[in-house]
C-alpha cells in the first residue's frame, strides 16, 4: 500500500464528506457554465444578426478569441486574489465568451451530429470523472506525462495550419481524445484534493471556481476532438 492509500484510511469521514460538497460545487459551476456557453451558441447559430456580428469581421471574431484565452490565463494566475464574486463573473464570462466563438459549430455541423457527440463526450467524462474521484490510486505520476501530450498537440495543430496534413490531423484527434479522457481522471482527484475542509469559506469558493473552469476545458476540448469523429458537416 502507498503512502497516498496510507493517507486515504487515516481520513476523517467529515473531510470525506467535505470533498463531496466541494467537488458537488465544482461539478455545479461547471455545469451552469457549460449551459451558459450552449446557450449562446445555439443562440448566435439561429440569429443572422448575430452572426454577422460575431463572423462578419475577422477582426472581431478573432478578437473574441484573444479576448477568452486572455481572460482564462488571467483568471488562473489571479484567482486567488480576487473576490469570490468578481472570480464568479470572470468565470461565467469566459463562458459566455467561449459560447460565442463555439457558435460555429452550429454552423457547420448537423445539430444531430451535436447531440450525439455531446453524449458520447458527457458519457465518456463521467465514467472517467468518476474513476478520478473513486480511484485509490496516485495519479499525480500522470500530470507530467499528459502535459507533454497537451503541448504536442498544440504545436502540432499549430503546424497542421500550415502544412494541412490529413495523417497529423486525425492522429492528434485519437491523442486528443485519449489526452482529455486522461486530464478528467486527473484534474478531478487533484480538484478533489484541493477540498480545506470549510464548504463556505472564500479559498474554497474561489478553489471550487478554478476547479469548474479545469473541468470545463477537459470537457469542451474532449467534446471538439470527438465533434471531429462524429461530427457530420452540413
């Protein structure tokens, strides 16, 4: 038995039972956001309007993307110093931002196709969110591991723009997938781990919002590389 098995019988049932509330509310931000992010999506790809205001300029499309990677990055590194409302708005913000762009989807996808790969991905994350949670098993040995995955994939696709390989598009998918199904097991024991024990006090609001926006991209970035399997263009 490990030392991380040795911790886990020396637990108090009330710390158990904290980390269920904790991950309960991580599990609920995540959720609401998801919703605000389908919401708006769904919205844009039914409104001409809008998406003449969100496609019609690059600028303005790539604006917004600049604009969500730049207020995920800031809402990691500050989190902590920021007050549990203005993290709420941040988070639910870039929700918003990311339903925008994701509208695209919608456009280019059959709605079936849509469905039927967010099954599939719901399905896939919760069976490996579960193990995360349950498991006795250590799995910080994977994190290094699935990082250098993660930033072989971005470099990949970043050379994939250019050189438009059909080979390296679909082997990033299968890594993509497998990557993602792995981050899920992962961050949701290391989220869970983060639990300090007090339900209401600001650290752990403010943990349990960094932990909905962790889960939140495994979830979104599993859904976009199984939309590529799935996914049956119009």
């Amino acid at each position: 038995m490990n030392s991380f098995q040795n911790n886990l019988t020396t637990i108090d049932p009330v710390v158990i039972k904290d980390q269920s509330a904790f991950l309960s509310r991580v599990f609920g931000w995540m959720a609401l956001a998801l919703f605000i992010s389908a919401g708006l999506a769904y919205f844009v790809a039914g409104s001409v309007a809008v998406q003449q205001i969100v496609f019609g300029s690059p600028l303005i499309f790539f604006g917004l993307m600049i604009a969500e990677l730049g207020l995920v990055i800031y809402l990691s590194a500050k989190i902590t110093k920021m007050s549990v409302s203005a993290a709420k708005i941040s988070f639910f913000l870039y929700a918003a931002l990311n339903g925008l762009t994701l509208s695209a989807i919608f456009l280019a996808y059959t709605a079936s196709s849509i469905a039927g790969t967010f099954i599939v991905s719901a399905a896939t994350f919760g069976v490996m969110a579960l193990y995360g949670y349950i498991t006795k098993r250590d799995l910080t040995s994977w994190g290094h591991l699935l990082m250098m995955f993660l930033f072989g994939i971005i470099i990949a696709g970043i050379v994939n723009i250019f050189i438009q390989s059909t080979t390296l598009y679909w082997t990033t998918t299968v890594i993509g997938i497998g990557l993602f199904v792995g981050l899920t097991a992962y961050d949701t024991q290391r989220i869970k781990n983060m639990s300090i024990g007090n339900i209401n006090s600001p650290d752990e609001q403010k943990g349990a919002i960094l932990g909905a926006l962790i889960l939140y991209l495994d979830f979104i970035n599993l859904f976009l590389f199984v939309l590529r399997i799935f996914g049956k263009r119009k």
